[in-house]
C-alpha cells in the first residue's frame, strides 16, 4: 500500500509544554483523510510539522515518500496549503493574485498542468470576482479564494483547514461538492481538518481524532461509529392517552425508557430499531393511542467525538 504521509512518534514541545505527545500514524495515498479534535488538542502543531512550519522536536515525519527534516524544500511544491486565516495582498485583484501566486507555484515545481484557473474559480464560484479587489470579497469568498490558491501548481498533497468556517449553508454545500470532485483523482490527497462532524463523515474517508496532543482513535467514519457499540433511540410523541410502559418492556432489543408527562413523549434505547418500532405502533394502535410522530436517532460521528473527548 502507498502512503502519502507517515508520521512516526512524532513530539513537539515549546519549553516545558508538550503540544503533541508520540503520534504515529499514516495516511494512504487518495481520498480524504479527516483530523478532528478539540481545540488545544495539538492539531495546528502537528499540521505545522507536517508542513514543514515548524520544527518536529522528536521522531520523523515522512510526505511522499521524503524526510519532511532534510527534503523539506523537495516536498513543499507538491503541497497546496489552505489556512483558515491569510493575509493576502488587499489591494491586488482576484486576478492579479492568483496569477501571481501561480507563477511562484510553476517556479517551486515546475508543473503548468492541472486544473485551469478558470475552472477552479468557476467550480468555486468565484468567476465574477476576478477584477475584484480581495479587500472587497467577503469573507466567506476569501475562504473560498484561499482554496484555489492552495490548487494552483497541481499539487500531490492538499491540506484544507476548516475550508467551510465562513460559509454560509449553500456555500458550503457548494464547497463539499468541490472536495468530492478532488477526490476522484486517485494520485491526489486531500487532507482536511474540520469542526463539521457532518462535513467529516460526508467526506472523508478515514479520521483520526486527537485529544490532549494523543491519537485516540482512528478509522472510517463507520467503523468509529459502530466502535461505540451504541445504541439507537426512538422518540414517540402520541395524541393522547398514557401508553402502558409494561407492554415496551418486554420487547425484543429495548434496553431503557422513558416517558415524559409534559409533553407525551416515548423514549426508547434500543438494540433492534426495527422490531421496536414495529411492536410498539402495533401495541398503540391496540390501545387506540394516535402516534403523532416518531424520530429515529443513530449513533453518528459527534457522538464518537464528544466520548473520545470527554467534551459535554
């Protein structure tokens, strides 16, 4: 198997403070690998490592193939970084600015193909802002142009840190579509951090979470979830009557419940959710109690976050 990052009891200390404590880890070549953790938890200073940033205190840190320690100058050109924050030059246009940042791209690699300027500005919607001062873009549009600047020279290894921070719902639904597009090209990956645990489980196809400067999980969004070995709940809101809890605490798979006076609600922890949601409408129905409605909840990844963090 071929791995685009390998990173091998990596620490990080500034003074007495140890920001990342031993992580090893490796990310596969293609698709998207997701980091998640609180903040403080050490992600920026294992990102800055990776990148070349900063100083790796102790271990190794391998991109491509290459000694991040010694070849440093040989992997940054097959890099795209896009930070949450940049500080462009305001005064330049859209234009001005990705041509000039292309030029430095091509001058590091030496690499004119990859995607046009104008596809990357037309997929992210920005194709009408070229002549536009980047003091006049709003910010979610400067996140947006940030990500076009990090595509520029074809890069082997993108870096996306919390891509869709400033955006507003479409946007960042626009956005998403973008990051699935880059991800059918088996030769490039994409490596995100996000507080999105929606945006997380759409599109990654591996996490790792990290908590106090550890790795404390990893895996697809999946097999995090089920790693859990939790529990489905149903809510039922009925329209009158009191259901009789005998009958529910009997039924195959249910493991706990509750009922709430105020509001006539049903809450059920259960194994099997189809069985449960089956026999429980079959026993209102004979007790001539209306369901008005029901929710199913599964486990999802913010339930795997919020455990694995401790975080309420």
């Amino acid at each position: 198997m071929i791995y685009s990052l390998e990173i091998n009891d990596v620490r990080k200390r500034y003074g007495d403070f140890e920001a990342v404590k031993g992580m090893s880890f490796r990310v596969r070549k293609g698709g998207c690998f997701g980091i998640l953790g609180p903040n403080g938890a050490g992600k920026t200073s294992l990102l800055a490592m990776i990148e070349g940033l900063t100083s790796i205190t102790s271990g190794s840190i391998s991109v491509l193939g290459m000694d991040v320690a010694t070849q440093i100058r040989k992997i940054q050109p097959r890099m795209g970084v896009q930070l949450q924050q940049n500080n462009y030059f305001r005064f330049l246009t859209v234009a001005q600015l990705l041509k000039f940042y292309q030029e430095l791209r091509v001058a590091g690699n030496g690499k004119r193909n990859g995607k046009p300027v104008a596809w990357l500005l037309d997929r992210l919607g920005l194709s009408d802002k070229l002549n536009f001062k980047v003091e006049q873009l709003s910010g979610g549009q400067k996140q947006r142009l940030s990500i076009a600047v990090a595509l520029l020279g074809d890069p082997d290894v993108i870096f996306l840190d919390e891509p869709t921070s400033a955006l507003d719902p479409h946007s960042r639904l626009y956005t998403w579509e973008f990051i699935e597009q880059l991800k059918q090209d088996p030769d490039k990956t994409v490596v995100l951090t996000t507080h999105y645990m929606e945006e997380a489980e759409r599109l990654c196809d591996e996490i790792m979470i990290m908590n106090d400067g550890k790795l404390i999980a990893q895996g697809s969004p999946s097999e995090l979830v089920q790693s859990m070995q939790a529990h489905h709940s149903i809510q039922f809101r009925f329209a009158k009557g009191r259901f009789k809890l005998e009958f529910v605490k009997d039924m195959v798979g249910v493991i706990d419940l509750q009922w709430d006076d105020k509001t006539d609600c049903l809450r059920v922890q259960t194994r099997e959710v189809a069985d449960t949601l089956r026999e429980i409408l079959a026993v209102s129905e004979n007790q001539s109690i209306d369901v008005i409605n029901f929710d199913v909840n599964r486990p999802n990844l913010e339930d795997v976050f919020l455990s694995h963090t401790g975080k309420d």
